[in-house]
C-alpha cells in the first residue's frame, strides 16, 4: 500500500469521526483533546513546522485544502484545526526557543487570545503579565498559549507565549455558530514571561524556510475563510441529497423536478467555484513567486485578502442558497442545515474578512494608500 493511500485512508477515517461527533463538540463548545491529537495524525499541527524541528514543509494549497477537507465535516473542526498554521507566526521566536517547543516533537497545538491587548509590566529579562482575553479558538486542545500584551513604547503589540497551567481558560463561549471551536476567554494573573518567550505577530521569522516568506497575516485570513468553503460544500451536497428524495408533503414535485431550484443550485455552485478558483489561484501565485526568489509582492498580498474575503462571502451566500431552498425542512433545530448557516456566518464576522477589506484592495488595486495593516 502506498503512503498516499496510507495517508487518504487516515484522513477518510478522521473525516467521519468528525461528523460522527460533531453534535458532541457542539455540546460540550469545544473540540475534545482526544479529537485534536487525531488532527495531530493528520500533520495539521506539523504541516508548517519548521524542517529542521520534523516539520512536514506543506505549501500553504496543500494545507488550506486540508482544512476544507475537515471543514467540509464540521465547521469548528476545521476552525480549530485552521491553527495549525499558528507555526509561522512562532517562526517569529527565537531559535533556542523553538527547539523548546519542539523538543518532544513536531506535533504542537497553539492557541491565542490575542486582543483586547493588555499592557504589562516591564522587569528585567522579560514581561509581568496579567489580563483576560478573547476569542481563543481551540484554547482547551492547546499545548501553548499566547495573549496579546502592548510594551508601553509606542511599538507594535507582542504574543506572550505561556504553557496552559499559567493560564486559566474562562469557559464564556455562549453563541449559535461555531459553538464546537470552544473559543473561550483567557485569564493571567501575574505570570512572569522571559523576552524569549514573546514575539510580535508577522514579525522577522529567525527561521529560513519559505513558507516564512508568505504573509502572515494575509494568511490567517485565509485559514478562516477556506472554512467556509468546507461549509458551503457540505451545504450544497445537502441539498442535492434532499433534492432526489420525496415530494413535499404539499403535493409539490420533489426539489430535482423544480426548474427554479436547479436554477439556483447552478448559481450557487458557479459563485462557489468561481470565488475557490480565485483563492487558490491567488494563493499559488503567491507561493510560486516565494520558490523563485521573488518574495511577495504588496499586490499578491493584497489579491490574498481579497481572494480571502471573498471566498468567505461566496461560501456564506451558498450556504444561505442551499438553506433557503430546503423550504421548511431546514428549520428544524437538528438539521444540518442549521448549523452550516450559523456557522457560515460567524465566519463572515472576524476581523480579517469585514467588509472593510475590500476598502483595502480597491485602493491598492487604484494606487492610493491602503489602511493600515492592511499589507
């Protein structure tokens, strides 16, 4: 048997685990340890890894389209697992560090509560730290921890890297979407944190590797949006499973015989499709001109963001098709179709895929000044 059918059987297995239990991360609001060391198999948590710490050196496609993969079999799954890519912010740490962190292996779950950003106090060789924080997905599956803390200076905020006993998760994830990603408050209470142990977010990597190169932040907005492309699939499959079944208990032939519904399922695939080609299209551009020496260039970056908030938005209206032409089947709590959209549009709500990016890119795409952090 070949690794590459080793490694299909592996991810098929894991993928039907997964919605297996998603009602149970759902219940409990978050993805169980258990769960997380079998994304762990995957080479979620390693894929970018540094080489020289046993890292598996994906390039960002192979691992976007992982998780769209397991984002295809529950929403929050592929949300906790999209941290995987948490690496190339800590590529940002010093090199002793790293070689802590990996020192039982290539295999490490990061988590952050990165904002609000909270001051700390300065002391020698390092930072006292104290504060509550939100929105850290995967918190409670973590092998490390970063918040968010301002240097007082003036300079750009940093991630203080802990281990999960020097922090207390504050379980307050009480919302519709996204409920499995268990993205819990984090409390400090006077932890101290050596200078190596921090780093600023899309900082100097000290590891030379390409996948370094890609833009950071860019690229966190991407890991969030292919969930939705995940999602939207598995929307989409829903109803064109519903759409063979019975006639509706009005009389109505069943969905496949409605001209209007495969007017729209044509529609909702070809919005789809058209904003995945995009993403990834950009995604490979980037990472192409990152193997020939080029780096990245401020364009690329910002065709990222695009292709990032759109793929967010197109994944998001598909699911909100496929819902509206269920009918009355979808909404009954239970329904797959009811988490898809909740889920759906939580993604459409972070930061990184506002409305406001497309502010961003129209004004690099006209050569005026983008706002800032934007590239």
């Amino acid at each position: 048997m070949t690794v590459e059918i080793q490694n299909q059987k592996l991810l098929n297995r894991v993928l039907n685990e997964i919605r297996s239990r998603r009602d149970e991360f759902e219940e409990k609001r978050h993805v169980p340890r258990d769960m997380v060391a079998q994304l762990k198999q995957l080479g979620v948590y390693r894929a970018h890894t540094p080489r020289c710490f046993g890292g598996d050196a994906c390039s960002p496609t192979e691992f976007l389209r992982l998780i769209e993969d397991i984002s295809e079999a529950d929403g929050s799954a592929g949300w906790v697992a999209s941290f995987g890519s948490a690496a190339v912010y800590l590529a940002s740490l010093p090199r002793d560090t790293l070689a802590r962190i990996y020192a039982n292996g290539p295999d490490v779950s990061f988590a952050g509560g990165l904002f609000p950003v909270q001051p700390a106090e300065k002391v020698a060789s390092g930072w006292r730290v104290n504060g509550l924080w939100k929105f850290a997905s995967g918190c409670k599956g973590a092998d490390i921890l970063g918040v968010g803390i301002g240097t007082g200076d003036g300079g750009k905020p940093l991630t203080a890297v802990l281990m999960p006993e020097d922090v207390e998760i504050v379980e307050n994830w009480e919302v519709f979407g996204m409920r499995g990603t268990g993205s819990h408050d984090l409390r400090v209470k006077d932890a101290f944190v050596s200078d190596d142990w921090t780093f600023v977010r899309g900082g100097v990597p000290s590891i030379e590797e390409p996948i370094f190169q890609y833009p950071s932040i860019a690229y966190a907005s991407q890991v969030l949006a292919v969930v939705n492309l995940g999602v939207a699939r598995a929307a989409l499959n829903e109803v064109s499973q519903m759409a063979g079944g019975h006639p509706s208990i009005t009389g109505a032939p069943k969905m496949a015989d409605r001209a209007y519904i495969r007017i729209a399922v044509a529609k909702a695939e070809a919005s789809l499709r058209s904003a995945r080609a995009f993403f990834y299209e950009a995604t490979d551009s980037a990472w192409d001109s990152i193997l020939r020496g080029d780096g990245v260039s401020a364009d690329q970056t910002s065709m990222l963001r695009l292709a990032a908030v759109k793929a967010a938005r197109a994944g998001a209206s598909a699911v909100q098709s496929a819902y509206l032409l269920a009918g009355t089947a979808a909404i009954y709590d239970g329904h797959p179709l009811q988490r898809y959209l909740r889920d759906a549009m939580v993604v459409t709500q972070h930061a990184f895929l506002s409305e406001g990016i497309y502010d961003g890119a129209g004004s690099v795409f006209l050569g005026v000044p983008p706002m800032p952090g934007y590239i």
